[in-house]
C-alpha cells in the first residue's frame, strides 16, 4: 500500500479452551485462556471511502477492495470477509465510519485448527477501528460481543461468545472462568512452573461455518424449548445436576441419531470431579473429538501413533504454546 505513514501496529492472542465444550452458547461455565499465537495488523485511514485487506498468509488471493457503501458477504471476499463483518456491525451497533482504511495482516496460528483465528481477526479488527477512528466509549467486552454478534449475523455461524471474550479480556498467566450467561468472569492464575499445557493439531481442517457446529446449536436450542415447557430455565446452563438426571429421563432420544446434549454435559461433568479427584502427577491430554473435550489420563510421552488414532487424532502435531 505504499508508504508506510500514520500506519498503526496491532495484536490480537488466540485461545485455546481447557474445558466446557458446546457449553458457551448454552449459558454454561467455560475455562480457556488466551495464547501468545495471533494475529497482526498494521492499518491506516484512507481518504475515500475504500477498504483494502491483505493478508500475508494468503498472498495468492492478493488485495480484496471493498467500499463502506456496499458492506455485503461476497465469496470472492474469502477471508476479508471476517474484518468486513465487524465494520457492518459497527454500522450497525450506529458507529459508522467516514472513511476507509488500508489493513494488513498476517497470523501464527495454524489454520483451521480451533484456536480461534476468526475471533482473534474480529477482536483485532475491532481494536483497530476504535483506535483509527477514535472511538473510545467501547470495552472489550463490547469487542467481543460485536465479534460474536460478526461472526452470527454476517458470517453465518451461530458461535458463543467463549472465543471473542477470551481473546478481549485475556490476560498473561491467568484462565479465564467465564460464566456465559451473565458474562461474569474472574481471572484464574495459572502458574505452571515445570509442567506445560500441551495442544495437539491433528491435521483435521475446523470450519465452525461448514461443519455440524450451527446443527449442534440448533439441537441444543430444540431441546431448551422443550425443556422449557417443563422447566422454568432460560439455558441449559442453569440446570442442576438433579434437574438434569430427571431431564435425562424425559429427553434422552431428544436428538436423532447421535449423542444428545445432555449425554455431552455429562462428560462435562465427569471430567470436572475426575480433575477435582487426581493429584496432578499425571499429564492430562484435552482431545478435541466429534467437538467434545477428553481427558486421556495416560503419561503423554508414553502414547504411541496407534494410541494416538484410537482418539481420533492423525498425523499428530505437538505444539507447544506458552499463554
């Protein structure tokens, strides 16, 4: 884009969530924590009324151009279409900009790996817009909920709010214990000394947009409703383990041919008192499966590839990342 003048840096962290899976858009509990992996940016204002987005890990798309007069999802966007959604929500949330800008970016997060390199982009083209235009009556929170409101509406997926939050509000050292239907959190410090946190990319391309996630959603959101007509909720989240054991009893074929909510929620629930229980000698590995969190209790040096592809996990990748 030429000289490099009034040009502004940037940075947004992705996520990785250490537990509560399917529970962020059912108004449950979640527990991830932001990484040092992200995004970077570099923009400026424009004079007219174009946009221009470059991403330098996707070079072989080249500049996508874009007009604050037309702000509309295009396929031949690609994945300008994430920065594009947040400038239509600021539209629409009545923070209309009066010119363009020129924005590039490039990211370390390996794509397609659940790590969140659509909230971290939202997050960051967020950052970017408030500090361009001035715009200072914006909280994080209100990044990530324009975020998520982007990437719902704009965008096509039904996501939760877990992502965008985390990478708003995440801070170094600490988890983040997120109530997902108040949005009332604390930081948890996390201080691991010798131990590390491992995440492992299997190779196996996460498209919350073309997966089975909206259908997930949508299940969850059928069985709300017909828990509703028996129970005075408003989210799955606040069932009690009691109310969810009678709930079982009415619902369990709620869903067609798969693994109900509830049988999900469970794991959830087991996985929170096996941690509660073990002393911490052992390594758990969190295995993102069919998109609910595993904990495999087994020394994590000791698994051989074979064991690796009983959890479904192929030509896995260790990654080791600092938060």
């Amino acid at each position: 884009f030429g000289a490099t003048d009034d040009a502004h840096f940037y940075f947004a962290p992705g996520r990785v969530n250490l537990i509560g899976e399917h529970t962020d858009y059912n108004g449950g509990h979640v527990f991830p924590c932001a990484l040092t992996l992200g995004t970077y940016g570099v923009a400026r204002k424009r004079e007219d009324r174009l946009m221009h987005f470059y991403s330098c890990n996707l070079d072989e798309i080249g500049v996508v151009e874009t007009s604050l007069d037309d702000l509309t999802n295009k396929d031949c966007y690609d994945w300008a279409n994430y920065p594009l959604g947040v400038v239509w929500t600021f539209s629409e949330k009545g923070y209309k900009l009066d010119t363009g800008f020129d924005m590039v970016i490039w990211g370390n997060i390996p794509n397609g790996a659940g790590l969140s390199s659509s909230a971290s982009l939202e997050v960051l083209t967020g950052v970017i817009l408030t500090d361009l235009y001035g715009i200072t009556d914006l909280s994080p929170i209100d990044l990530a909920l324009f975020g998520q409101y982007s990437e719902n509406n704009f965008n096509g997926c039904n996501c939760g709010i877990m992502d965008q939050f985390t990478v708003a509000v995440g801070k170094k050292d600490n988890a983040i214990f997120l109530d997902t239907n108040t949005l009332q959190y604390e930081y948890a410090p996390i201080l691991l000394e010798d131990s590390k946190i491992i995440i492992t990319n299997s190779k196996v391309k996460h498209s919350l947009v073309t997966s089975e996630y909206n259908v997930r959603r949508q299940e969850c959101a059928d069985a709300l409703s017909d828990l509703q007509k028996e129970l005075s909720i408003s989210s799955l989240g606040e069932l009690t383990p009691e109310e969810f054991e009678e709930a079982k009893k009415s619902f369990i074929n709620h869903f067609d041919g798969g693994e109900s909510m509830f049988e999900m929620a469970q794991r959830i629930y087991n996985l929170l008192d096996d941690l509660k229980k073990e002393s911490g000698e052992k390594t758990y590995l969190l295995v993102a499966h069919n998109g609910i969190s595993r904990v495999v209790n087994s020394y994590f040096h000791d698994m051989t590839n074979e064991e690796y592809a009983a959890f479904g996990i192929k030509n896995c990748e260790i990654l080791k990342y600092e938060f």
